[in-house]
C-alpha cells in the first residue's frame, strides 16, 4: 500500500505549558484540502509515559489575574480569547473530561472568576429525538463540575443575529479585514486586536452567574430528575447557598419548600450510602489482594 506522512495535510498546534515550552501537539483538518482521514477534525499526538496531555491555554494563565479565566471548546477560539488578552483554558471539547477534571479545577482555583463560552448553536435532534444545543449542553455540564467544586462561575452567550447554524467564539471575535488594503494592514490589525479585547469584555460582563443560569431552566414542567440534577452540585458546606438555590428551585417548580428539601435530604442519603457501598468494595478488593501477596 502507499506510505505517506501521517501529518503532511494538517496544521500543526502546540499546547504549551506554563514556561512557553510546547509539550503536546494536536493536528487540525484543512477543510478545502482535507487528508487520508476527513471525518477526524483533530488527531491528537500519541500519549506514552514522557508525553501527556495539559490543557490547551496554559501558557497564558500565568500572568494577570485580575481578568476573569475564559474556558471555552475549541482551539481557535482559545487563540482569539488569548489575542484579546484574557487567559484562557480548553479541554479542546464542549465539556471537561472526567480524567481531567482535578487538574483543570486546580487551575480554575488561581482565579476570583470564570466564564464558560461555548459554541451557539441551532437545537437539533439528538439520539433520543430530543431538541438541544450542543454548544450549551456542554457549557452546562461545565458550569456544573465548577460548581460541584467551589468555583465562582458563570456562562456567556455568544449572540447571533445573523442566525447562523453555528457561531463560535473565534467566528464572533473575527474582526473583518476584506476591504482592508495591503498599505493598510498593520494598523488595521492593532486596532483590530483593541476591537477583539473590547468584545469580548462586553461578553464577560453580560455574562450569568452560574446557578441563576441553570435555576432559570426550571419551571413548574421540570422533571425531579431535573432538579436533582442541579441539586446534584450544590456546595456541600455552603448552607445558604444551598437554602437559597432550594428556595428559588421550590417557587420555579411551584411546590413548597418543605417538599424540596425533603427531595434533598432523600437524595443526600442515597449520596451516602452509595459511597458508603463504594468504601467497602475498595477495602474489600485491598483485602483480597493483599492476602494474594501473602500467599505469593
């Protein structure tokens, strides 16, 4: 068969780490002249021992903190967050993975904020034959892992009021340089790079707080198993922000508040004694594989 350069038709971006030194690599499709593999957007380097991957971004989240860290889903949406001078992290998808979750909390911990911004997208049908937007199921599942985790954090929607199938936040951020002549360029391009930080400034502050955002998508139709989704990622030791998220959750649902909290205290113990099940299966394989030590 033919042999050919697995990489020839792909740009190449470096993830680089918090020194400035390039540590993982991904290899993005050249849509109008696609390789031997068009259906794979992206191809990731291969993971071994000495290469792993670290977060798209991290290079830029070493300096100031007093903007807010923007994480968003895809790479050149992180390239233009970064030109607009705002750190920024990606999992390089709409949502964080679970094995990297810890380290992506970490991060998010150097900052007062954060703001998740994914893709704006038209509802389509899923699997189940269920209208959603990728985009902002992906934000959600986001916003909620940060919650879980103490993080104060928010979601911002990007507009489209050209109703685009799609718009990111590198199609929003983009400035227009068509009619921008050669002699022109460069200084088309600084104040390009002021137009690109003023917009996406404007996005960050008309930005919704986390847990408003996901209690105003409850109504009085919202499934329990809705609610305890969101009920799912309340702070465990803050107890006015749980009384206060309860109480909102109890008047967009139309019940009472007794019967939510009773909803709560039911779900916690569930919580609990599924760990708790969990603790003895993990000293219970300790054990045996301890006494298969022994007998060696």
């Amino acid at each position: 068969g033919k042999l050919y350069w697995k990489w020839e038709k792909r740009i190449v971006y470096p993830y680089f780490d918090q020194n400035n030194y390039p540590k993982y690599f991904i290899y993005r499709l050249i849509d109008d002249e696609p390789d031997f593999n068009p259906n794979a957007k992206y191809m990731k380097q291969i993971k071994t021992e000495y290469v792993q991957e670290i977060p798209f971004g991290l290079n830029s989240i070493y300096g100031s903190k007093e903007k807010p860290l923007i994480i968003t889903e895809g790479l050149t949406d992180s390239i233009s967050v970064a030109q607009a001078n705002y750190p920024v992290l990606s999992p390089i998808t709409v949502k964080i993975k679970k094995e990297h979750v810890e380290r992506m909390i970490n991060y998010c911990k150097r900052f007062e904020t954060v703001v998740v911004i994914n893709d704006n997208e038209e509802f389509k049908k899923n699997k189940n034959g269920e209208f959603e937007n990728t985009g902002l199921k992906g934000s959600i599942d986001t916003l909620k892992v940060l919650i879980k985790h103490n993080i104060n954090c928010f979601i911002g929607i990007i507009q489209n009021p050209k109703k685009l199938e799609k718009i990111d936040l590198d199609d929003y951020l983009k400035p227009d340089l068509t009619n921008v002549n050669d002699e022109d360029i460069n200084a088309a391009i600084e104040k390009s790079l002021d137009l690109l930080e003023e917009k996406l400034k404007k996005l960050v502050q008309n930005s919704t707080f986390g847990l408003d955002f996901l209690t105003d998508t409850v109504n009085e139709k919202s499934s329990q198993k809705e609610l305890l989704e969101i009920i799912d990622v309340l702070p465990k030791d803050d107890f006015i922000t749980q009384e206060e998220v309860l109480r909102k959750l109890a008047k967009k649902r139309k019940i009472t508040f007794e019967t939510i909290k009773k909803i709560y205290a039911q779900h916690q113990s569930k919580k609990l004694l599924k760990e708790q099940k969990r603790e003895r299966i993990e000293i219970k394989k300790e054990k045996e594989k301890n006494q298969k030590k022994k007998m060696l």
